[in-house]
C-alpha cells in the first residue's frame, strides 16, 4: 500500500513537471501572438508575466507534498532541478522567441544568432555556461530550503546523493567541453572562407 502510494505521489509530481513545461509554452506563444498578430501588447504583456506563475504552483505542490510527511524522491528532485533550469533559462528562451515573433510579424530586425567565431562565440560560450551556473545555484538554494525549512535530511536524502551529483557532473561536463575549450581554441572560419562586408 505504501509503494503504491509513493508511485502514486511520484507519478503526481512528474505530471505536474510536464503540465509545467506545457504550460510555460501555452503562455509564452499566447503571450506573443496576442502581442504581435493580434496587436494587443498589454494583454500580450499580461500572459507572459504568467509563465512564472507555472513555477510557483510547481513549488507550492512540492513543498505541500514533503511537508504532509513524505519522503523525497527522484520526482521531487526532478522539480527543483526543473525550477532552477526553468529560472536560469527561461528569460532566453522568451527573448529567443519574442526576436522572431517581432521580426516575423511586426518588421521588427532580424533575430540575433549565436556568433560562430573567435572571441564573440568564447564570449556567448561563457555566458550560456554562465546561465548553467545560476540554474545550478537555485537548485542547490530550492534543495536547502525543502531541507531546512521542509522536512529533514533524512527525508531529502536522495536530492544530495542522486540529483546534485548528476546536476554538477553535467555542468563540469558543459564546462570542459563549451567555455573552457572554446576559450584555449576559439574557433576560426575554414581557409579561403571570406567575409562580405555591406556597406
């Protein structure tokens, strides 16, 4: 009964994590496309300023559910993971579509695209891991508080030992293999590849 119970509560904290993911793009679409085709920017405006709102229900549903007495499991580390990549990205992303929606419907100027090269692509390269970072450091923040503030080491154990490992092992990852090679050998265009300059 009690395993059924804890799949039950698993399966209730996955389903809310995808319902959040699903609702953070029902937002933000709405939002620019209310904003851009149909011309309403402040209603525009209003949806957008709900995505954030799909982040506070998830928190509330995972702080309710361990402080009834339940112990964490991988659906709740999956959580605060979610928030912290959700908060550390999420700005981006809305900026990534807002570029396209207002070059697309409102002549706004074309979109800007990641550079490729030289010290531009080890700049963007630092700052998307620098994105990482901050996701890395609210999720470690979202754990402590469900531990000191929640419900007990005991009860959370499984979001030191599984999660954060496997959260830092991806950043250490990013990190060799992005910024810190970008930067000891920045990429260069091919030989022969020139640039056209429009004057």
């Amino acid at each position: 009964m009690v395993d059924i119970l804890g799949h039950a509560r698993d399966n209730l904290i996955l389903a809310l994590i995808i319902g959040c993911e699903i609702a953070f793009w029902v937002f933000l679409l709405a939002g620019l496309v209310v904003r851009y085709p149909m011309r309403s920017p402040r209603l525009g405006a209003a949806l957008l300023l709900c995505t954030p709102l799909v982040d506070v229900v998830l928190l509330v549903v995972t702080v309710f559910d361990l402080r009834s007495g339940g112990e964490a499991t991988w659906a709740h580390a999956a959580a605060a993971i979610y928030l912290g990549l959700t908060l550390g990205f999420g700005h981006g992303i809305m900026r990534w579509a807002d570029q396209r929606f207002h070059h697309r419907f409102a002549g706004g100027p074309p979109p800007v695209t990641p550079p490729k090269y030289g010290r531009a692509k080890v700049r963007y390269e630092w700052k998307q891991f620098g994105r990482f970072a901050v996701a890395w450091l609210i999720s470690v923040v979202i754990m402590a508080a469900l531990v000191f503030f929640v419900s007990t080491p005991a009860q959370t154990e499984v979001m030191w030992k599984v999660a954060m490992p496997i959260m830092t092992g991806t950043g250490a990852a990013w990190f060799v293999f992005g910024p810190l090679m970008t930067t000891i050998r920045p990429p260069r265009p091919r030989s022969g590849f020139h640039k056209t300059h429009i004057g």
